[in-house]
C-alpha cells in the first residue's frame, strides 16, 4: 500500500496539499490535535496524531472532509 506524504502534482516531498490539509486542521482546532499527520493512499486519507478528547478527535476528521473532497479511509488520530 502506498503510504507517502505527497504534494498536488503526486509527487513525494514538497509543499503540497498534505501541508495546507494539516495547516488549515490545526488552526480550526487551536492545539487540540498535536504530532497531525495526513497520508495520501490513492484517493483517500489517513489522520494520524494525538487529540485531548474524542471530540476533537471527530473535528479534525470533520474539518479534513470540509476541506478536501477525498475520503477519509481512517482516523487514526490517538486520544
């Protein structure tokens, strides 16, 4: 399974759509979700990282679906 971070053009590394998905989670959650990771797997994501609550947990997972079209294949996020 293709688990790399990767930019708007598919390519690995860089500026990219990850960086702005992960930006835009952190500041609709002002700090509740630390260590955010967002992985690419072909047309979906996976949130990675550590939250306070449950609650916060589903925000970051709510505030990605308002942000991306794609679909999120797991929320991994620890609480």
């Amino acid at each position: 399974m293709n688990n790399q971070r990767l930019d708007e053009s598919g390519q690995a590394g860089g500026a990219g759509i990850v960086e702005q998905i992960e930006s835009q989670i952190y500041r609709r959650l002002g700090g509740r979700v630390s260590d955010l990771r967002v992985i690419v797997q072909g047309e979906g994501l996976v949130l990675q990282g550590r939250a306070r609550t449950y609650h916060a947990k589903q925000l970051a997972q709510q505030a990605a679906m308002e942000i991306t079209e794609r679909s999120i294949l797991a929320n991994e996020i620890r609480v």
